[in-house]
C-alpha cells in the first residue's frame, strides 16, 4: 500500500486486528525486516510497517531527511490510516524517529519499544563519520553499503547469517542514492531527546546489544535507566533481529503485554 508525502510514494504493509503497532525500521532496511515480528504479534494487533522515505519501496523526499520530518510522515500514515494511538517500535534511526514522533505527538504514543538505538545526539567525531559516508555513498555505494550493513553485527555473525546480511545488502543496493544520503544527513544533525525520552509519561521499552558496535550498551543503559525505561541487554551486535531474534521477539511480545 501507499500514500502520499508531499508528493512522494510512501510505502507500507499492513496487517492483523487489535491495537495498532507502527514499525520503524532501521538505516538501509525497510518493511522487510520486520516479517518475524508481523507473524509474532499480528494475531492481536493490526500492525503497521512503513519505508521510509527513499528506502524500501518509497521515495526520497528532500536532500536531508530529518528525524521531524520521519515522524511527520509517521503522522500521516496514522492519519491515513485513521489510527488515533499507537505503540510505536523503533530499530536503530527508528529509534531516534520514535523519539521525534513523540517530542511532536506525545499523545498519540501508547508506549515506546527501542530497539539498539540512543536518545543522545552524535558527537562531532560521529558527525564526521556520517559526512565522509555522504561521499563515500556518492563514490562507491554499493561498497559503503556492504561495508556498513558487515559491520553492524559482530564477527561470529556474519559468516552465522551471512545469507541474512546478503539480502539485506542485494535489498539495500536498489535503494536511490540520495535517499541513503538524506538520511545520513539527518542522523547527523538530530538533536538530543534524552529529556524527551525521560518526559514521556507512558510505558517505555529499550532492547540493547552487548556488543553493539554503534551504540555502546552499558552508558545507554545508565542513560535510559535514569529516563525511567525498562531496559534488558542481550548478545550481539548491532542487528539483533537477525543476530538474536528469538531475544528479540521474546521482549518485544512482553513489552506489548506488560
């Protein structure tokens, strides 16, 4: 299914009946990797995946597509769906568009699930990064994406599902270049919403990865404890829908019914 975002195609799936779940996927993935957790849950409640702009099946937007406007377009799809509360699921840049979605649109938040993701803001050196990985993606993009997606999960888990991490490669590949640099750009410069995470007055969730070599999972866990969110760490790396998905899968459907 589609919609319309000022003027771009903006693709989601949708499923099951019940309570209404939104699922907002991570940088360089789409709908796709939430086909798991749809078969989880879609039994009681009608869940809601979208890809956002310029990545799945939907298309870029603008040269820089800020965490905001993500969650404006999460907006509109709960508009168009005639959907007046949701529990929102965020892996990763998800992550910090649930955080977004909620600074604007407290009140149509039910609960909140993170999922290995920060509410701080880059640092410059992580800034950085993000700006030679505009040129790199310009340059070379099938190599930075191949690099990046590789070196999300840990060693043992890239030959354990290699196939996994290859079809999120083959899927990342067909993804407009400046839809992968848009989004580079606003992770960039999203603000802190640590202040935001811990104002949030309704149930708060966060899953983190041991090894996680994007977030590092012992401050983020101080950091969201102190926010007042139930936090659980397992193994893994970055990718724990593919590297511990039973763990996964197991907290989520807890965090629902709790």
């Amino acid at each position: 299914m589609t919609f319309k975002y000022q003027n771009a195609n903006i693709h989601y799936t949708k499923s099951g009946t019940g309570p209404a779940v939104i699922l907002l996927h991570g940088f360089l993935e789409s709908t796709t990797m939430w086909e798991p957790l749809v078969s989880r849950i879609a039994d009681k409640h009608t869940v809601i995946a979208i890809d956002f702009p310029g990545m799945g099946k939907s298309e870029p937007v603008a040269e820089v597509h800020t965490m905001t406007m993500m969650a404006e377009v999460v907006h509109a799809l709960l508009q168009e769906s005639n959907i007046d509360k949701a529990t929102l699921i965020g892996h990763s840049m998800g992550g910090y568009i649930t955080l977004a979605f909620i600074d604007l649109f407290e009140d149509k938040a039910e609960k909140i699930i993170l999922l290995n993701t920060t509410s701080i803001a880059d640092s410059e050196e992580r800034k950085s990064v993000r700006n030679r990985s505009v040129q790199l993606v310009r340059e070379r993009p099938k190599a930075y994406i191949s690099m990046a997606i590789g070196n999300w999960a840990v060693e043992d888990s890239r030959e354990k599902f290699k196939e996994d991490l290859d079809f999120l490669k083959n899927q990342a590949y067909t993804f407009p270049i400046e839809g992968i640099t848009a989004a580079l750009r606003g992770m960039r410069d999203r603000k802190d919403r640590t202040e935001v995470l811990s104002k949030f007055p309704k149930p708060k969730y966060l899953l983190l990865a041991e090894d996680d070599p994007i977030i590092d999972a012992k401050e983020t866990s101080k950091l969201a404890q102190q926010a007042g969110v139930k936090v659980k760490i397992i193994s893994g790396g970055h990718m724990s829908m593919i590297e511990n998905q039973t763990a996964l899968l197991d907290f989520v459907q807890s965090a629902l019914e709790d």
